[in-house]
C-alpha cells in the first residue's frame, strides 16, 4: 500500500446510503469483477464514495474527471483524508486527479448545436487522442495495478467509451469505478449494453426523492416561466408559419393535386386493406408505423380525418397536428403517391412542398422529407424574451430572499458559436442564447445589478464593473486586472487559470460577494459545489436525462448557513402560438421533465411536467393567454418555500419505488366516496348487481319474521339489507349521469320478490306492503345510471390477485381527487411493475373499444321517476324483468391471455361490476358485438397514465 493511503481517513462519518454503495463495491470484487458502477444522486457525497473505495484497495490511484472545477475538488477532499493528490500526467502521487481532455479531446460545451439538437459523434477513436493522451496511456500502463476511477461517467456513452474499452484491454489488472448520477433506466439499449461492457452490473444507490426525504438532499420546487417571442422575432415566425399554412392549405383543396392528401390518408388509414385485399388491424397500424398513425389521430381530431376502426384517442392525440405530425403524413404522400405519379399538378405540388418545408426545419429530397436546421427553433431557443424572463425570475427571487439569495443561471454557450444566417441577422442578437448576453442583461437591470452578477466560463471571467474590481481587490496578490468591455461590463484578467479562477470564484459567491452567477453547463453544470445555491435558472437546450438530472444537481446540495434551505429550479420556455414548430422549446421542456421525479405542488411526487402544474400536459404547452397568470403563480409557489418543504414531508417513510396511476377525467365531477388519503379498508362487495334479467333467487326471510305477522323485525332488515346494498354499490366514484343504452336486471333481487309475496300471502299491513314496495325502487333507483368507478378499480385488482399478478387486491386500491377535478387510481404496497399493471388494465377496461380479444357486458336501467318509477317497482313482482340494454367494456390485455386469467377477470367483474360472460370476440357473436361497439367511449372519460413516486 502506497504510504499515502496507509495514514488516510475521512475525518467525519459516512452516511448509510455511502456505506451501502461500498459494499456494494467489496463485494463486486469478491466475486472477482474488477470493473464496476456506482450510481448516486448529484449532492451526495459520489467523489467521498470513489475515494474511499480507492483507500480500500490501496493500489495507485487515477481519477478522470471532466473539468478542472471537478479536478480541484477530488484533491480538496483528498487533502481533507489528510494525502496529497498530484494534477501531472507523470502519475508520480499515490492520487492523480486528471481531467478527461488529459486522455482525449472532449467539449461539454459542444453536445448540442445551436438548435439544442444532439451533435454526431461520427469518426475514428484515433482522432480523439493526441500526443499527450498517448503519453498518458503509457504512463497508466506502466504504472503497476492501478485503481481506475471514473467520475461522472455518463460522457463516456457520449464521447469516448468505446476508446476507453480498448485502452482497458491493455490494463487487465486496473480495478475500475465508474461514479454517475445516471440512472440505469434511462440509457437507450446501446448505451445499456456499453455500460454492460464497460462495468457489468449497475450498484444503486437511493433516489433524489429519497435523499430528498432523509434529509440528505435540500427539498425543491420545479418551476417554470413561460413567454413568447419578442415583437421582432413573432413577426418573422409568423411570416415563416404562412408560407406552411400556404402549402396545407392548398393540400387540403380539392383538385391540387390528382389524389387529395385527405383522400389518400382516407384510403391509407381509415379504409385500410393489405396487399391481399384483407382489412389490416389498427394494432398493426401502430406497430408498424407509429408516427403516422398518431399523426393520423390527430388529423381525426382536428376534424381532418374520420377516426379509424379500431383506433382509440389517447391523451396525446387530443391536439391540433403539429408540424412532425404533417411532416409524418406528407412524407408518405410524397413517397407513395405524389413522386410516383406523371400528373403535371402533382409535380407543381411537389414544387410547392420543397418551398414550404425550410420554414418547419425540414427539406424535400429524393428519399422523401428530411430534417434540416430549424431557423424557428433557433429563434424560440435563443429568444431575447427568455433573457428577460430570467431577469425577471432573478429580480422576483431577490425580492423574496434578500441578502440570502445565490442564483446559478446556466446557459449553453459562452459566446454563440456559429454565424446567424443572413435572415435571422436582424431578427437574434449575434449573442443570442449566450451566457455574455445574459450577463449583460443582468448588469442592465437596475434591480439585478446591484445583485453583483458574475459570469465564469472556461475561457472568461467578467461582472459589471464594479463587482470586477471589488473582486479584483479581495484578491490583490494575484495580480488580477479589470478590463472593461462596455455597458457596464468588465473581464477579470491575470496569470490565473479555471482551475483557480473557479475556486476563488466560487468562495466569493458563497460568501455574498456575488449573488447572481452566470455559466455554462459544461464547467458549472455537473460535479461542481456551491452549497450555498438557492435557485436554479436553467437556459440550455440539453433534454438528456444525464443533463437533467446533473443540472438540477447543483442547487440541491444542503446549506450548513441556512439548514431550512429548499431550492427553486426554474425552466424559461417560449412558446410562439400559430407556427406548428411553435411548441418545439416546450417540447424540449418536456423531455427534461421526462422520467424525473419531483414534488408537485400537491405533494406528490411524480415525473413529467406535471410536477410543475397539474394542468400541463406533455403534448402541448397551455394557451399563451394563460402565461402571465401562470407566471404568477409560479412566482407565488417560488415565494413559498415553507410550502415546499412541507410538500416533501421530510422524514416520513417511503418504500424508494415508482408507483403508476391512472388519473380519470369525467365528463361531469362524480364524487368520492373513497377514502382520500389512504388505500380503502377491505371493501365489501356489492349485495346486488347487474345481470340480463331478474331472477326469484333463493328466498330468504330475516330471524324475526313471524307467520301472518309482518313484524318491525322484517321491515328493518329490508332496511338494512337495501342500505348495505346502496352504501356498497355507491363505494368509491358515486353515479355519473348520463344516457346510456343499457340493460339491467338484479340477481339478488329475488329475495325482495320473495318479501313482497309472503307479505301478501299472509295479509300483511298495506302500510308493510308499501314500505317493502318503497325500499324495493330505493334500491333500483341506487343500482340506475352510471357505475360507481371504483367497483371497475375493484375488480381489477382482484383478478391480479387471484391470477398471482399482484400481491394485493381490492384491498389495495387508492383513490384521491385533484384539484381540476380529476381522481387519481392506484394499487398501494405493490411494485413498480404491478402498479403499471394494474394502471393500463383499468386504463383498457374504461376507454373505448379497440381491438380486444375479449369483451364483457355490462348491464344497467336508465333512471326513472313518477309513474315509470312505480311502474318498474311493480314489475319486481314477476318472477321475470326484461332490460333495455348492454353495454361492452374490453378485457383488459393482461387477462385475456388465456382462459384461466379471463375466468378470474369474469368472477371478479361479477362481483364488483356487473352480471355477464366474457365473448371471445373471434366468433360471430364478438365480431358483432366489435363492428357495433368499437370506439365508443363506455364512460366518456379521459384517462392519463402518469408515474410517481412511493
């Protein structure tokens, strides 16, 4: 053991999650792995995990990191186990910390270009060194058995893995960690099976949400300012969206071309049939060429198109076409319809299409339609609407904290890294979506100068003026100089490198000097520490999940100064309304929501947009109209940092797994009956139920009936009977009105008969027969319109329980009302796994028809009153009732599977739902029953599948 690690020690103690992970580690290499990955949430002590595995092993130490930021802070916290770590690449300390580009060229900065698109990472892996990096590789493979570690290891998926796999082949005694904040289940497959190459399997820590509820991590909010573009940049957006409204427009005329585009996706989507002349089935629709078949539901949506047989509209069909959505659609025109045909007008529609296409970032080829550069994305992703909207959050979160505030605000780029084109020079700033032009904005404004902004990038450190020479004072003996650079604005410059320019940075920012600091993802986006950040104002472009979740990282490490600390990350979003590439910066908002967990302002936790506002929607931004109250209240919430806190409810008990839900939207607010807060107690099941006609069923007559005396007895156990009866089938959503075309009879109304004959036939009161009379229509009336919600959760989940799907039941089921008048269903105490389970199958069992393989009745009466009333309670007196109608629900996919599943899910219909058998819908009668029933809606409700945490 190198005589440095011999007397090393962290000099405080290591948290259990830490612990966990460690051994998580010896244990790996007991089992004789020497590669593994360890996976901790941003905040949580990942460089203390990787060091203290490297003191274990006791093997020269070389730690890769991706900025010089990170590189300081591995050997702060080495000099703080009390060793010293070297920098150089001559590995001459037991600990050298070294930057990625030591190994290979390597630009954070550059992932993304300047329409926030991914870059290719086209090229040999020989490129990607230099003489320095091969150097270095034949200093790590003649230094002996070394201890690779890895930090922030997720660049290694994007830039130089596969390199760093052959360069490990030359060091097969090297152990390897690899340290990320990552998780497992948001690698793409390729990206999963380097991993896999690379390190085997993952070792997992905790959460964000439960560092977040021990009290590791600060609790925060997930906010959002919305805007539109600037007056400038609104009327060269709405310019480009004419000419594409120009060219739909003119697809949709009759005579345009010699096949209408609507006439072709009529014959491509709703009368399909195969090249054997059969009708293809919507599922294979889907399968196959999903894109066009959700841009075909929202044609039908948008009243463009008749909704296809066997289609059902999910949540997000229900909005207006986007320009994916035509581009999706024109582009199969143009392949199969219009490039092959010779007729004059529909190659001047060809014509007419190339022309249009740039204005939605996409052109005409021969090989059909393909992206191009965005000039609208550019705009709404570089907007000068978003640097005020940050100012203003900057200014608003001033006003709340005071002297207490320290704001990050993150940006892409430093300076814009590519010439605008000649038609957006005078629409964007040169500067644009910079970190410079946000640092200038900030210096403008009365109300944030005086907030003493900085800006630190990799290259440059500048503040206004006199926030420069303050600094610049503090720390005289390092020669530093001040150089102004205009309105207000001044560099910082002097014999010092990022290296050291972050440190002191950074110590000045913690200690008030500053309390607004503009940088780049690429130096302050991920692994550097400031603990002191509040709130969080992210401007990049980048929608990875690694990106997400380091970004949001950075405010949610705790403040020793402010232990009640709780953070607010805010995302800027324009929106231009009327071009359909409008959404594309809420689009990209989405996708950073996407999977990450967050306390919504309910208290829950759930992934998705929804955890900013429960009205938003993954498929579309709100109404414009809306934005300034929105941004009100969002400033409310951001203002309300107790709130948050408590929101996260720190300290109470969670299980660290993903629960999914099933939220429902009626058509008219039902009310609940449920519990709110809790899942149900066992339920009992309904006395009676809907079946295809009333039977006598078996008599039955309460202990204290007495012969030709109809006794209090016998009146106050029908009573009870009839209110168990309401009360059950009430349990949970109550009626939902509506019309119906339904059928219904009561199984176990035959014993009611039974009451009202034998009070006749032994000359009871006409006063008894009359309340027996009463309660018998109370009962009906109850059983009459629509099902309570719940009892279709209820039977669900019994039929997963009693098919070994589910280890819990009707016993499990939760239900919770929201504030826009939604109810959240879920299975308590059950994984992930069965949760998702239980939430498609109900999801399946309320929508439309499509193409199940089962279907099952479900029978019910309409309601009635006055003299249809009486006439239906006197009809009981028959040993027979017709009923009116019938309505089909499918059997969920998960039980009609075989036989055995679907005879559970039939049981368990018939004791929560309604009377009837399952029809296998490849015989006669289920083909009927599809071509009568398909598509229609048996609740008319909308349904949302939504994940959130437990």
């Amino acid at each position: 053991m190198p005589m440095d690690f011999q007397g090393a020690r962290w000099p405080g103690d290591l948290r259990p999650y830490q612990e966990k992970a460690l051994g998580g580690l010896d244990a790996a290499w007991d089992e004789g792995r020497s590669r593994a990955w360890v996976v901790l949430p941003p905040g949580t002590g990942k460089t203390l995990v990787g060091l203290e595995a490297a003191r274990r092993l006791g093997r020269r130490t070389v730690v890769l990191v991706p900025n010089t930021a990170i590189q300081h802070q591995w050997a702060e916290h080495w000099r703080r186990c009390g060793g010293a770590a070297g920098t150089g690449r001559e590995l001459r300390h037991p600990v050298t910390v070294l930057t990625y580009q030591s190994l290979a060229v390597f630009d954070p900065d550059a992932e993304t270009d300047e329409e926030g698109r991914q870059k290719s990472r086209r090229g040999g892996l020989v490129r990607l060194l230099h003489d320095n990096g091969r150097a270095l590789v034949a200093a790590l493979h003649n230094a002996g058995p070394l201890t690779l570690v890895l930090d922030e290891c997720h660049h290694l998926l994007d830039v130089w893995g596969r390199l760093l796999a052959e360069i490990l082949e030359e060091l097969p005694d090297a152990r390897v960690i690899g340290l990320t904040a990552t998780p497992p289940e948001s690698l793409t497959p390729d990206e999963s099976a380097l991993v896999d190459a690379l390190f085997g399997t993952p070792i997992l820590g905790a959460s964000i949400p439960a560092m977040v509820r021990q009290g590791y991590l600060a609790p925060f909010a997930e906010l959002v300012w919305l805007t539109t573009p600037t007056t400038v940049e609104a009327e060269y957006v709405e310019g480009e969206a004419e000419r594409f409204a120009e060219l739909t427009a003119g697809l949709l005329e009759p005579g345009f071309t010699s096949t209408g585009l609507l006439e072709w996706l009529d014959a491509r989507m709703v009368d399909r049939t195969s090249a054997a002349g059969g009708a293809v089935s919507w599922a294979r629709v889907e399968t196959a060429e999903p894109r066009i078949a959700a841009a075909a539901l929202r044609f039908h949506h948008a009243g463009l198109l008749a909704l296809p047989p066997g289609a059902r509209l999910r949540e997000e069909h229900r909005h207006a076409p986007t320009a994916e959505d035509w581009v999706a659609l024109l582009n199969d025109y143009v392949l199969h319809c219009l490039l092959p045909s010779e007729e004059e007008q529909d190659a001047a529609a060809l014509e007419a299409v190339k022309r249009a296409l740039p204005a939605v970032g996409y052109q005409l080829t021969r090989r059909g339609i393909r992206a191009a550069r965005s000039p609208v994305d550019r705009v709404l992703a570089r907007s000068a609407a978003k640097t005020l909207g940050a100012v203003e959050i900057a200014a608003a979160e001033a006003a709340a904290l005071g002297a207490r505030l320290r704001c990050l605000v993150l940006c892409d780029h430093e300076r814009a890294g590519a010439t605008l084109p000649a038609r957006l020079r005078e629409v964007l700033d040169a500067e644009a979506g910079s970190a410079w032009l946000m640092l200038r904005g900030l210096v403008a404004d009365p109300r944030t100068r005086g907030l003493a902004p900085m800006l630190v990038t990799g290259r440059t450190v500048a503040a206004a003026e006199e926030t420069a020479r303050a600094f610049v004072l503090e720390h005289h003996g390092h020669g530093l100089a001040v150089e102004p650079a205009g309105g207000g604005v001044a560099l910082i410059t002097g014999p010092w490198s990022s290296r050291v320019w972050v440190r002191l940075i950074t110590a000045f920012f913690e200690a008030g000097g500053c309390q607004i600091l503009v940088g780049t993802r690429g130096l302050l986006g991920e692994g550097w520490d400031a603990r002191g950040i509040n709130t969080l104002i992210d401007l990049t472009t980048a929608t990875t999940p690694t990106a997400v979740v380091q970004t949001r990282g950075r405010a949610l490490r705790l403040d020793p100064a402010w232990p009640d600390k709780s953070a607010n990350t805010w995302t800027v979003v324009c929106v231009a309304d009327g071009h359909p590439k409008g959404t594309a910066d809420w689009d990209r908002f989405v996708r950073k929501h996407g999977g990450y967990l967050a306390a919504a302002p309910n208290g829950e936790i759930v992934s998705g947009v929804a955890h900013v506002d429960a009205s938003f929607s993954p498929y579309a931004p709100p109404d414009p109209a809306s934005f300034d109250r929105l941004n009100q209240e969002m400033l409310a919430r951001a203002q309300d940092r107790a709130g948050t806190r408590e929101g996260w409810r720190l300290g109470a008990p969670f299980r660290d797994e993903l629960v999914h839900t099933l939220r429902i939207r009626p058509a008219r607010s039902p009310t609940v009956a449920a519990p709110a807060d809790a899942p149900t107690i066992t339920p009992g099941a309904p006395a009676a139920l809907p079946a295809a006609a009333l039977a006598t069923g078996r008599p039955w007559l309460p202990p204290l009936y007495e012969r030709r005396k109809l006794g209090a007895g016998v009146v106050i156990g029908l009573l009870l009977t009839f209110a168990v009866a309401l009360f059950t089938i009430g349990f949970g959503l109550e009626a939902w009105p509506a019309s119906w075309v339904t059928c219904l009879t009561l199984t176990s109304l035959g014993a009611t008969v039974h009451h009202v004959r034998e009070a006749r036939r032994l000359g009871a009161s006409r006063r008894a027969r009359e309340r027996v009379f009463e309660e018998a229509a109370r009962l009906l009336d109850g059983l009459s319109g629509e099902p309570a919600v719940t009892g279709f959760a209820y039977a669900v989940a019994d039929a997963l329980k009693d098919t070994g799907l589910s280890r819990r039941g009707a016993e499990g089921v939760v239900v919770r009302p929201e504030p826009d008048g939604t109810y959240r269903f879920s299975l308590a105490d059950v994984d992930a796994a069965t949760s998702r389970r239980f939430a498609v199958a109900l999801d399946e069992v309320l929508a439309p028809m499509a193409t199940p393989r089962y279907v099952l009745p479900r029978y019910v009466v309409y309601p009635r009153t006055g003299h249809e009333r009486s006439e239906r309670a006197l009809r009981w007196f028959e040993d027979l009732v017709r009923a009116d109608g019938v309505v089909y629900h499918s059997v969920p996919s998960v039980f009609g599977q075989n036989r055995k599943r679907t005879g559970a899910f039939v049981a368990a219909w018939n004791t929560w739902v309604s009377g009837g058998e399952a029809v296998f819908t490849s015989t006669p009668e289920g083909e009927g029953i599809l071509a009568t029933h398909r598509g229609e809606d048996p609740l008319q409700a909308s349904t949302v599948l939504r994940v959130a945490w437990d």
